[in-house]
C-alpha cells in the first residue's frame, strides 16, 4: 500500500484512501492551480503560472493510469517538446515511487530526487498526504502546480494554444455537458471503479463495486456500437479519461482486481475501440504495458502478498480494427 508524508516527514503510515464499511474511498488531491495562457488563476488555486515551453516538468508512472491520461494528452496536443517528463521505477514499496534505475524510468532532472515524496517536500516543506503521480511542477516558482490528473489535461487542452501547441480542442463546449456526465460516471464505476472491487475489504463492497463497473461496460459498448467516440464523430476528453482504464483492463484488473466476469476483449466494440485509439502514434508511445503489469502486482502487496506477476495473458494491440466503418 502506499505511505504518506506527515508534516513533511516519510511516515510508514499507509494510504491510499480510507476503507468505510468495506468500502474503498480515494483521497483528494492537494496542489489545485493551473496553468493558463495568461497567468490569470484557473478555475481553483492562484495565478501566476503562464503558459510558456520549457517552464513546466511532468512527473509520471507508465503504470499509473492517471498519469497516463496528462501523457495522452501531451502527445496529442504537441506538447511532448515543451514540457519535459521524468518516469519513475514502477515498482512503489516502503519508499513510494522511486527513481530506482529500470528499463524506462528517466531520472529526475532538476533536485536529483530519488523519491517522488522530495517533490512534496521541495514544494512544501510541512506537506501532509500522499504523495501521488502525476505532478506538475513549476521550474521557475520551484512548486508544484498541480497534483491533479484530471486538472492537468483540462490545463492541457487549451493553456499552451498561444505557445505553439497542436490545434484541437478536447473539451469543445458544445459537448461539455455531456463529456462532463460521462466522467462522473467512468470516474465513479471504471477508473476508479476498478480499485473500488480490488481494495474492498467487504463481499457487499466488492458486489456494488463489480455490477456498477459491468453496468457501465455494457452501457459503453452499446454506446460504442453506434459511434466512433463517446461523444460521436470526434474524439473528446472522455475517450482520453477512459482509455487508461480499457488498456489495464485484461493485463491486470481481470487477475489482479477480481473485475473478471468478462474481459475487454469479450466485447466487441470496446476491443475494437481500444485499438483504434492505442495505435495512433501519439497515444501508442505512452502505452508501456510491462510498467503496468509489474507494478500493479508487484507493488500492492496487501493483495498479492508474494509480489508475484503472472505470465500472462498475451493482448495483441496490433489487431486491425474496425472503427473506421464509422464516420468521422
Ligand atoms: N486523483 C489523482 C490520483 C493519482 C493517484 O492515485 N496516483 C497513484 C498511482 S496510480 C499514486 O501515485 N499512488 C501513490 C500513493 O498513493 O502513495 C489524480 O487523478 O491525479
């Protein structure tokens, strides 16, 4: 499980979130400001924090499906050249996430941290809670910005447009209400959903947790078989946000989160919808399913106590799709 830092001290008490009645509840996060094109405040925090290449670094696990998504959107916004990325190790034990050498992790450029918890500590010196990826920190105010996936892509979508980011908006605000409905419900019963059956310390927590998450499966694949995105012709926010949890699926939350009464692969527009987006360039570079496979079992040990990775089973990614039939 993962610890925490009380008042700025590496404690081995253990947190991810709190257990309420069998029940796993997910802490919030704590760093809420963003960055904008102009310096003006976001929607919460303070202002100050303009968009300019090179100022901002991005700290993520490849197994990590929140990081995940402010790597999606990233490379999909071309921002890959102006806001530069450090990959922790991904196994996370008594010390959190590491910068521990492996295949794939980029150390830390600028403290030299070996842990992610010194980030929290850089930027805060007395900081209480956990200490999560991914982080946005601030090269110039020497902070973090923000701690929030959800917050950075949203940050992402539109903030660097002025500094030279690629065009395309994600939240276009003729379907935010709609983009905004699904989150909240993938949020709830699938990103989230998916920790909610594997923490449960409860058979009545892990069966909510277990239909809520197939209900909503079963509603996304009809969905899916009547459009090429979760909100039609044009891929949004939504499909970022989802995507993270579609890819882990059958590697890790079959097995590992005993989400197996079906796989992703036994439904069809869901599989299919899985590749088209995973082979796109962009999206196919931030996918590293070894980081995924080993940390999830290697690394919760409260539920896999031995740490041992199963060998399978083998996803082929590459698979032609058949989302074109759609039009776009
Ligand atoms: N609400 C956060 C959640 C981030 C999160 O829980 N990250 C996990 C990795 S998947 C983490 O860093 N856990 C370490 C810990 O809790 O100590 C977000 O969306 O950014």
């Amino acid at each position: 499980m993962a610890h925490l830092l009380i008042d700025g001290k590496w404690s081995d008490e253990v947190a991810l979130g709190r257990i309420e009645q069998g029940r796993f509840v997910r802490k919030e996060s704590q760093f809420r400001n963003w960055v904008t094109g102009n310096g003006a405040p976001g929607p919460s925090g303070r202002g100050g924090f303009v968009a300019a290449p090179g100022r901002y670094h991005l700290y993520i696990s490849h197994a990590c499906p929140w990081a995940h998504r402010t790597m999606i959107m990233r490379a999909l916004k071309g921002l890959e050249g102006m806001i530069d990325v450090s990959v922790v190790h991904w196994l996370m034990r008594e010390n959190g996430w590491t910068f521990a050498p492996g295949e794939g992790v980029i150390p830390d450029p600028l403290g030299e941290s070996r842990f992610i918890y010194e980030i929290y500590q850089r930027a805060d010196a007395d900081y209480s809670g956990r200490t999560t990826v991914p982080v946005l920190w601030d090269k110039e105010t020497k902070t973090i910005v923000n701690n929030e996936s959800s917050e950075i892509i949203r940050m992402f979508n539109s903030a660097f447009d002025g500094a030279g980011a690629l065009e395309g908006d994600y939240y276009p605000m003729e379907l935010r209400g709609e983009i905004d409905a699904l989150n909240d419900r993938i949020y709830n019963a699938l990103n989230n959903g998916v920790y909610r059956c594997g923490f449960a310390t409860t058979q009545a927590a892990y069966d909510e947790a277990a239909r809520e998450l197939f209900a909503t499966l079963d509603m996304l694949e009809d969905r899916l078989s009547r459009q090429r995105y979760l909100c039609g012709i044009q891929l949004t926010e939504a499909d970022i946000r989802l995507l993270p949890t579609l890819l882990r699926f059958d590697a890790v939350y079959v097995g590992h989160f005993k989400c197996n009464k079906k796989r992703i692969v036994d439904y069809p527009n869901l599989w299919n919808y899985t590749r088209d987006l995973v082979q796109r360039p962009a999206i196919n570079r931030t996918f590293h399913i070894d980081h995924v496979r080993k940390h999830y079992y290697g690394s919760h040990l409260h539920i896999n106590p031995h740490g041992i990775v199963p060998c399978g089973p083998g996803i082929d990614f590459t698979l032609p799709h058949d989302r074109e039939r759609f039009a776009t």
